[in-house]
C-alpha cells in the first residue's frame, strides 16, 4: 500500500474553520496548528483525512463531507472535561469501523475524549495504530496553577464560582482530574509526537515506553505573509493573549505594566481576550470569575485603567494585525509547551519576551532572538520590555532573528514532509 492510500482519522478538541463555515458554525479562533496541517495535507499528497471533533448544541453526531474532509462532529453534552463517559467510547467504536483508519492521530491529551479514543482503539485491536500530539499537559499544568497568586484570591469565590463550581482552587482540581485521564491514555499507547524538550521529558516520565517523533507545527496562512516592521507599529505597546486562566500570567504582566509605565507612561497594554473591566450590567457583573476580580483590583491599585485594552475575541486576520501593531509580544504564562501564540509573533518578526517556563527556551534563544525571564519574576519582565522600547536596534535584531529562526521551526513543506513520514515509517504496513 503507498502513501496515497492511508486513511487518516484525526481527533480534535475543536471544528476546523472551513467544517465550521460549512457547518454555519460560529468559526473558532483557537487551533490555528489544525487549519495549517489538513491545508497541508489536502494540498501536497492525496491522502484520505477524516476529522472528529466535538460540537456544541448538537444533540446527535453531524457526518458528511466539507471542503473535501470528511468530518464527524460529536455533541458536547457528552464531553465533561472531569468525567470520562463510557458513552463516547461507544460512539468512537462506531466510526472506527465505519471509516476504517490506517492512522488515528489524537491532537492533545487535554480531555477524557482521548481516553475514549484509546479504550476504543484498544477494544478494536487498533491501539498500534494511535498516535498522540502533545498540545499542553494537564497533569503538569495542574502543578503550576497557583503561581504568584495570593493565597486568599485562591480560595474566595464569586458567584459564578459558586454556581459553577469553578473556583481557581476547583480550576486546579479539574486539571488534576484531567491529567488523570491524560496519563492512563499515554500509558496505553506507543507513540507520541512532540516538539520540545519539555514535552519529551514529560512524556517519557509518564511512559518511558513510549516512542517520541519530533514534528513542529504549522501555523495559520496569514501568518506566513506578513512581517512586522518598526515604522508602522504603535509605539510603547504591548500585546499579550489568552489570558483568562491564572497560568496565562495576566497577573505578573500587570505588576510588569505597573513599573514599565513609570519610565514610559504612554506604554499601552492589548490583550485578546473579552473585557474582564465590563461591569455594565447585572449580568456581567455576575459572570466574574475570581480571577477576573483579582485582574480588577490589580488595574485599580496599579491605576493601570487607561493603560488596559481588551480586544475581544480576534479572528485570524485581526490577530495578524495585532501583532504587527505592536511594539513588544510577551508571552507571560507560567507553563507552556510550545505556544502557537509565540510562534505566530516570532514568524511576524514582532520583537517577544517570554517567560522560561516549558519549551520556550526551544523556541525562542535568550538575547539573540528575543529575552526569556524567570517566570515569577515580572520585574524582570519589566526590564527586558523596556530594554526594546529603548533600544530600537535591539528590537530590529530581535525581529530579523526570531523571524529567521521561525520560519524554519513553522516551515510548511519540512513539517508535512515530517508528519507524512511519521504516518508512512510507522503505521503503513500495521
């Protein structure tokens, strides 16, 4: 059997965006490595690809063909990120025997979804055939949640919190309960693919069984047809995203914002996440989470006020031109394998300062490409953002390296080559 003729089931936490326009489906802003890699796929080797993902509001599995994949979408109310549900392992045996894989890759460990995965492939005699990407890791995220948090912030609740048991301290529970899940599944399989230190590391700690494939990933179109250039950015501006979770670090950016204003006080802060300040309503005011509360009194004791702009959930291209119109990308989580966040910054050449937690010190080379930082030390932070707004040669090294280096780690043909080897050398002749 050649290439040509492997049939690919991929699982997903999320909708690509052209099964979710066909779907009229609101597109998500999240999994850019999953747009990149079927574009590649479709467009460079003739390879059958089916796609299975969870939908939300649906009450059966959707199944038919957009845009030349085949997708299954699965309804959500099956998918509690604690619970595994015997229930999904029942219907991914189903399509395992209706599509017939020669490959099933699993993107991410993050949910019990992929336990079902696994226990089904297991039941099926298809286990040899599974392969796991590491995205993040819930077990080892769950050690660093609490980060530079107050130990009272921890353990307050709001009524939200309290409506849906979702706490910062039960947060952290659930990403316990979840890398329970992570581990039996990476325990079960034999292959993974990875891309850092961190993640190879990791897995071989919960697995030393396990053999790891070293593939990178390829990011969102936009991304490849733009760079960033110093004339036309916004001055003294930060951008930052995903911040909604506590491991993001929005809170060390801003008791970094605090000190950098005092030497550039027209210093601006974007973040890509909905208003966490809208208090404009009832409801809204009933939505805040803890953490949000926390972002609150942080901007207020900061009188970080007109410092702060929230952008609202961005579409790919608008994300695109928030990185450009910014003078510095930080990255301030305090774990991450590799985020896709950086990757796309560095492939736009917008200068990055990133925290040293998980893969970043692969991705991104201290003074040579951008500046890496102690993670719970946001004054440092503060140093190395100022560094770029003060030297603008510095910035322009920085962006001309870091581009340099990114466009051979996101480098489309070389990723797809690597993926399309790893499918044939070890899954064509099972």
């Amino acid at each position: 059997m050649g290439v040509k003729g492997l049939r690919v089931l991929w699982l997903s936490n999320v909708v690509l965006p052209n099964v979710a326009k066909h779907l009229h489906k609101p597109v998500p802003s999240c999994g850019g490595w999953l747009v990149g890699a079927s574009e590649e796929l479709k467009s460079q080797i003739d390879m059958q690809l089916a796609v299975l993902f969870p939908l939300v509001k649906e009450a059966n599995i959707l199944n038919g063909i957009a845009d030349g994949i085949t997708y299954y979408g699965f309804p959500q109310r099956i998918l509690d990120p604690t619970k595994y549900n015997s229930e999904l392992e029942t219907l991914f045996k189903s399509i395992l025997k209706e599509w017939n894989p020669d490959v099933i890759h699993i993107w991410g460990t993050e949910f019990p979804h992929t336990l079902a995965m696994v226990n089904a492939c297991k039941n099926l005699g298809l286990q040899e055939k599974v392969i796991i990407s590491i995205q993040g890791l819930c077990s080892v995220i769950a050690r660093h949640y609490f980060t530079n948090l107050p130990q009272n912030i921890i353990k307050r609740h709001t009524f939200r919190d309290l409506l849906f048991q979702d706490s910062i301290y039960q947060q952290k529970y659930k990403f316990e309960k979840r890398g329970e899940y992570e581990k039996k599944a990476l325990s079960q399989v034999s292959h993974v693919i990875g891309r850092t230190t961190w993640d190879k590391a990791c897995t071989r700690q919960i697995n030393p069984l396990l053999k790891y494939h070293h593939c990178n990933e390829t990011l969102r179109n936009s991304f490849y047809k733009h760079s960033w250039e110093l004339a036309n950015c916004e001055k003294h501006s930060i951008f930052i995203s995903q911040v909604y979770y506590p491991i993001k670090g929005l809170h060390s950016m801003l008791e970094a914002l605090a000190l950098i204003i005092k030497n550039y006080p027209d210093a601006k802060l974007y973040i890509a996440d909905d208003d966490m300040l809208k208090m404009d309503t009832l409801k809204a005011r009933l939505k805040k989470t803890s953490f949000e509360k926390y972002v609150r009194e942080q901007i207020k004791h900061y009188k970080l006020h007109d410092k702060i702009f929230f952008t609202g959930d961005l579409d790919e291209m608008q994300m695109c031109q928030k990185f450009l119109n910014a003078n510095v990308f930080v990255c301030p989580s305090f774990i991450e394998n590799s985020p896709n966040s950086l990757g796309e910054a560095m492939i736009l050449g917008v200068p990055c300062v990133a925290s040293d937690v998980g893969g970043i010190s692969d991705m991104l080379k201290h003074k040579e490409e951008g500046f890496v930082y102690q993670a719970d030390a946001p004054y440092m932070l503060a140093y190395y953002v100022s560094e770029i707004f003060a030297h603008e040669d510095m910035a322009l090294l920085f962006s001309k390296n870091a581009r340099n280096h990114a466009l051979q780690t996101h480098n489309r043909k070389e990723n797809m080559k690597n993926l399309v080897d790893i499918y044939r050398n070890e899954f064509e002749f099972i």
